[in-house]
C-alpha cells in the first residue's frame, strides 16, 4: 500500500503489486464478494475517488490463476471500497 502525499499529510491511498498499480479489475467474480463478507467488509460497489479513512484494510482473492486486489478505507464506521484491481 502506498500513498499520496502534499504538505505532509496523505491525500490518496492506493495498492501496487510489484511495485505498479494493477489493473482495474471490470466484472468481479461471486468469491470476491464472498471473501469481503467473511472479512466483515461490504460486497464490492462503485469505489469512491479518493481513498482516505481511520483505517485501511487490503483483501485479496484468488479466483482461478487470477489474483483481485480490492482496498477498503473505513471512516467512522463505514467501509468503503476505493479501488479494485486484477493482477
């Protein structure tokens, strides 16, 4: 996980797979939103543009020979997806 910051202070948050943003991920298979709700984490939506929250969280799934990267920032105490990528 890595961030973005000005002023000192994180504006956007984001995950890297080898050191590169991985691709968006498009249609999601029915184990990702299986994996989330085990996690306690809302089944994949539209995620929000900037990624910022009191607590990240990272959750990985493997469907086939293909590896989805969803990050999850919590404000308060909802989760929110930001960003879901396929590696």
């Amino acid at each position: 996980m890595k961030g973005v910051a000005k002023g000192g202070r994180v504006e956007n948050h984001f995950v890297t797979v080898n050191n590169s943003k991985p691709p968006a991920a498009g249609a999601l298979p029915a184990s990702v939103a299986a994996c989330a709700a085990e996690k306690k984490l809302p089944a994949p939506g539209r995620a929000v543009e900037i990624c910022n929250g009191d607590r990240l969280q990272v959750l990985v799934n493997r469907a086939g020979d293909r590896r989805y990267v969803l990050l999850y920032a919590r404000q308060g105490s909802q989760w929110q997806l930001c960003s879901a990528g396929a590696a």
